[in-house]
C-alpha cells in the first residue's frame, strides 16, 4: 500500500501505533478502534482500515528452529504452555499454527 518504506514506518509509529494497537489486545473491538482512529486522521482511514482487514498479512509464519525445538519437547511430555498478546477478535481466525500447545491463555481475552 506504501510506496515507500519510511512512510509505512512512519504510519506504524505515529497512526497505527503500538499504543493504538494495544488498546485492542486489551478487548476494544477492531471496528471500534478503526473508526476512532479514522475520524482522528481522515486522509489516512483507507490505511487505518486495511491495517484491520489486512492484519493476517503482517504474520509471517514460525521462527525457524521454534517448531522442532517445540516437537522434541513435546515428544518428551514436556508440558507445553503458551502465552500471547493475541486480540481475542482475532485469535478465532487467526492462521493455525504448525504445533498446539496444551494450553494458551490470551492477554487479550483478559483484557490486559
């Protein structure tokens, strides 16, 4: 969507910021969220609004060396736990990962 690599940094740090994104970790609906911050900077709600629609395209799949760490472990009965900051919007429909741990617990089904 960015011609240039700086402006799409610059719309990550200033617009669809960390802080922005947090507030959604912690329960606020993407819609919500969208539309707030859209009315707050107009010319860049079409952006605004594909960070949402778009959001699976910013996954890039599994560290390498993680999965097979992850399979001998297992392998072993080791208990394996998983701790995420994943939106609870967007965990439902998130890609599926490669391995399942047992247990996940999600930051923002706490709302933290």
């Amino acid at each position: 969507m960015f011609d240039d690599e700086a402006e799409m940094e610059r719309f990550l740090r200033e617009i669809c910021s960390n802080a922005w994104n947090l507030q959604m970790d912690r329960g606020m609906p993407f819609e919500e969220g969208v539309a707030t911050l859209s009315q707050k900077h107009p010319d860049m709600a079409p952006y605004i609004e594909a960070f949402w629609i778009r959001w699976e395209e910013k996954i890039e799949g599994p560290i390498d060396g993680t999965v097979e760490i992850l399979r001998r472990l297992q392998a072993r009965g080791v208990p394996l736990y998983a701790l995420s900051n994943w939106s609870a919007q967007t965990w439902p429909i998130r890609p599926r990962p490669v391995y399942v741990s047992r247990t996940v617990q999600r930051a923002g089904h706490f709302r933290l």
